[in-house]
C-alpha cells in the first residue's frame, strides 16, 4: 500500500504540474517573432473572397507582415488603418512620424475579418520599416 501511494503522489504532481504549464503559457512576443506570412491587402482580400473559412484557419493568431499606405490615424484607440482594409493596434503608443499617405510595413498578430465594419484586424502591432 505503501509503494502505491509513493508512485501515486508523484504522477499527480507532475501530471498537475504539466497541466499548469500547458494552460498558462506566457505571453507571446510578437514583436520579436519571425513572421509567418508577409501578405499584402489585396492578398487578403482574395484569399478570404476565395474561402474564408480556409483563410481564418490559415491565418487565425498568426504572425504576418503587410506592407501598405496609412489610410487613416487613430491616436485614440493606438490604431490606424491601412490599405483602407487593415485595422491595426499597437501595443504601447503610436509610433512617431506616422500620418497618412505613408508607405509602411508592420508586423502583428493576426485577429481576423471583422464582417461589419469589412476589414481585417490586427493587434500587438510594431513598426517594420516606414518610408519619409
């Protein structure tokens, strides 16, 4: 009886502990990141024309890239849109310098289509490269 609870005890806590671990995993740093995708809008738009469940599985919590112009500034929300087609949130502030007509690219997480408003949504934002 002994032995058994001497090999019972440890297999709950590691079984516990492994539980804990997988369920609370940290938090992600997608600035840091490699992206898994470099997309441009209309690359979006097409793949989710196309099929849009596919595109979500494909795209879902991913790490991408887009390259595009700001259509629109957001300072209140630390958002801006570009592309007229992608909503993006960055994680702290806005970065300086970013007005509209400017080619950017940034690198975010993936959140998905937004079907009311018609645009993509993308948050933990950071600034890959912006042209003056």
């Amino acid at each position: 009886m002994r032995k058994k609870i001497l090999i019972i005890i440890p297999l709950f806590l590691i079984t516990g502990i492994s539980i804990y671990l997988y369920s609370y995993k940290g938090h992600r740093n997608i600035e840091s990141e490699t992206a898994d995708y470099t997309v441009t809008v209309k690359g979006l738009e097409k793949e989710f024309t196309f099929n849009d469940s596919l595109a979500t599985v494909k795209y879902q919590d991913k790490t991408i890239e887009v390259t595009a112009i700001v259509t629109a500034v957001e300072p209140a929300s630390k958002g801006i849109v570009i592309g007229e087609k992608i909503f993006a949130t960055f994680k702290d502030s806005l970065p300086k310098d970013i007005a509209i007509g400017r080619m950017l690219k940034i690198k975010g997480r993936f959140l998905g289509y937004d079907e009311l408003l018609q645009e993509f949504k993308i948050d933990q934002s950071s600034l890959v490269h912006q042209n003056k």
